[in-house]
C-alpha cells in the first residue's frame, strides 16, 4: 500500500524571492531586481574603467578596480538575497541593536581607528578594512526609522509620538557625520528619514514643522564646518566658466567635470576612451563617476542611466502600494527618496547645479560600504515584497 507523504506547514516551502503567482507584484519584483543588478554591472564596469590609469600609474594591478568593486558586488548581492530571507518581524525587533551598532561605528570614527579622506573624517579601519559607517547608517535609519512608525502607526496623529525618539536620534546622527565636514551625507539623511515618514501616512502639517526644524538644523549644522562654508560661498561668488583666475583652484574639478562631458558628446568616447580620468578629474571613481560615464558612453549612456534611476523609484513606489504592511510602505518609500535624492544631488554637483559634496552616484561609484548598504536595503525591501505576496497565515503579525 503506497504511503502518501504529508508535508505540515512548519516544514513547506517559504516563498521564494520572486512572488511565483504572476500579476502585478511578480512582475515588479522582477523589474526592481532587473533594474538593481544593471545599475551594479555599469558601476563595476566603470569604477574600473575610471580607476584602471590611476591604477597602472602607481604600480597597481590594472584590473583592481573590477575585482575590487566586482567583489563588493557579488558580496553585496549575496546578502541582499540573503535578507529578502529574513522576517520583517525579526528586522523590526532587532532593529534597536542595529542602530546601536550603528552608532558605535560613527563614534569609532574619532577614535584612532578613524581617519580622514577628501577632507572628511569619516572613514574606519578596522585591520585590512576600510568602510565609512555613515554610508551604513542610511541603511540603520531605513529599518530603525520604518520598525518605530510601525509600532506607533496609531498614534502618528500626535506630532509627540512622531517627534520623539526619531527626531532626537536622527539629529545625533547627523552631528557626527558634519563633525566630521560630510554634508551631502547629512542632506540623504534628512531626506530619507523624511520619506519614511511620508509614506506612513505622516500629516502634512506635522511634516512641515519637521522639515523646518530639519532646515535650520541643517544650516546651523553646516556653519559648524568653516571649510563648507567656504566652499559654499565660493559656489554663488565665483562663475567657473567664465572666472579663468579661479580655474586651477577652486574650479578645477567642476571645470574637467564639464569637459569630460563635453568630449562625450552623443554618442560617447566608448569604454576605456576617457581622457579625463588621466588624472585631470579628481574622484573620477567617485563623486565624479558620472562624468566619466557621460564622456566614455555619452548623452545616450548617461541619460539611459537616468531613466534607470527613473524607473527604480518608480518600482518601488509602485510596490509599496501592493502591499498592506506599514513597515514594508516605508521602506518603500524611503527608500525610494534616498536613491533618488542621493542620485540628483550627485548629477546636479556634475553639471554644476550645486556646490560639490561629496555624494556618491547609488550603485556606480566605487566604495564598498556604500554599495553594500543599497543592496542590503534593497534585500530589506525585496524581504517586504516577499510577504506581500506569501499567503495570509504566512505573514501573520505584521
């Protein structure tokens, strides 16, 4: 007599990454990571396109910047893949520990174990490591921020309870990252925190308040830092294309950044054809990725690019709509906001829109810390979108 197996429900298969019901949210999934692993393969491709002369010129390995950021990306998706895994439940419970983690990274960065880089001191060593926690905090305050509106979802009416503890906390954050002179750093903070609270349903009058506190913290923030202050004045004093005297000093990265731009033209250079990464473009690999990726694959490539970042932010939001979970809208949401806002502070510095600083292009310029921080949110995000599309007994307590 043949045994019929019974598999109970302690032991089924959990849902796997992508929703397997095809509908609206399978097919989001499936543009979200489509749209992530592209905007990964065109920064591996040009962190090493813009690195390789630096490279071979002081005797390094001319492929290091593949293997280097190709190695932080495969890390990085193998954890992303890993936290779409994770409960948001257990995300929201441990989410305290994660904030103190958080700031004992920032903290240690005054410590010998920090040091400082491009006139910022926000960088840790720790033995042959380098990271900068307050990339890794935009990806503590998504979750921490998102776990604490969730549990006060009902009280969000009371500008108390949407106050206290995040604005304190965000605010402590933001004073160690312009101790240390990063301010395009604290700008994503506050717009990402921001978005957190948009998309949980925040009043609008309560946002308005929090927005002009955030402001004039901002500024007083920024006056703390006369090296910011400078370099701001400098920006709506001097015109670079015209005021030749300053084009050695203070306009040299703005100015190689538009001549990178300018040489791409249409169609562009092709990959490896940069000639301002032959050490006219300081942070080529960097905060000035895109210029080389305009001049090496030209208007084409770096509005294609755009369109990328487009159509991310417009996934997620639109998934945050497919889903009932207060926790999963919010990272949503801020997410969202924070790739968004960091990818247009980071062009308009290119173009010249605004002073220079120091925002890394989301996915594309070199930096470890900064990568794995996006995907680990995206992992977060993609850990939401799986339940979303689990069975209700599956994603009971949210």
């Amino acid at each position: 007599m043949r045994q019929h197996s019974v598999v109970t429900p302690s032991r089924a298969a959990r849902p796997g990454v992508v929703p397997a019901a095809r509908g609206r949210l399978r097919s989001l999934t499936i543009a979200l990571i489509t749209i992530v692993l592209l905007l990964v393969g065109v920064g591996v491709l040009m962190v090493q396109s813009a690195s390789q002369v630096v490279a071979i010129s002081a005797g390094q390995h001319p492929l290091g910047g593949v293997l280097r950021q190709g190695g932080y990306a495969a890390i990085g998706i193998a954890l992303m893949l890993a936290i779409s895994r994770v409960p948001t439940a257990a995300l929201r419970r441990y989410s305290w520990l994660l904030l103190a983690a958080g700031f004992l990274l920032q903290v240690l960065v005054y410590t010998p174990l920090g040091y400082e880089a491009g006139g910022n001191r926000n960088w840790l060593r720790l033995g042959p490591i380098s990271m900068q926690p307050a990339e890794f905090m935009k990806f503590v305050l998504l979750v921490w921020v998102s776990a604490v509106l969730t549990t006060k979802r009902r009280l969000l009416e009371d500008w108390r309870h949407v106050a206290i503890p995040i604005l304190p906390v965000v605010a402590a954050s933001m004073l160690i990252n312009i101790l240390g002179g990063d301010l395009g750093t604290l700008l994503v903070l506050a717009a990402l925190v921001f978005g957190c609270l948009y998309f949980s349903h925040v009043r609008l009058r309560i946002l308005a308040g929090i927005a002009a506190v955030a402001a004039l913290g901002i500024g007083a923030m920024t006056l703390m830092k006369p090296n910011r202050v400078v370099r701001i004045m400098h920006f709506f004093e001097v015109d670079c294309l015209r005021d030749a005297e300053h084009a050695y000093a203070g306009c040299w990265q703005t100015l190689n950044g538009f001549w990178a731009l300018a040489h791409g033209g249409m169609f562009g250079a092709g990959v490896g054809g940069s000639t301002a990464k032959w050490h006219w473009l300081p942070e080529a690999e960097n905060d000035f990725v895109f210029a080389i990726l305009g001049e090496e694959l030209g208007f084409i490539g770096a509005a294609t690019v755009i369109v990328l970042f487009v159509a991310l932010a417009a996934v997620l939001l639109a998934l945050s709509t497919c889903t009932d979970s207060a926790f999963a809208r919010s990272v949503l949401g801020g997410l969202a906001v924070w790739i968004s806002t960091q990818m247009i502070v980071n062009i308009s510095v290119v173009l010249g829109f605004v002073p220079v600083l120091g925002v890394p292009l989301p996915f594309i310029s070199a930096g470890g810390t900064s990568l794995l921080s996006l995907l680990l949110a995206v992992g977060v995000a993609l850990a939401c979108v799986r339940e979303a599309g689990a069975p209700a007994d599956a994603t009971r307590g949210r």
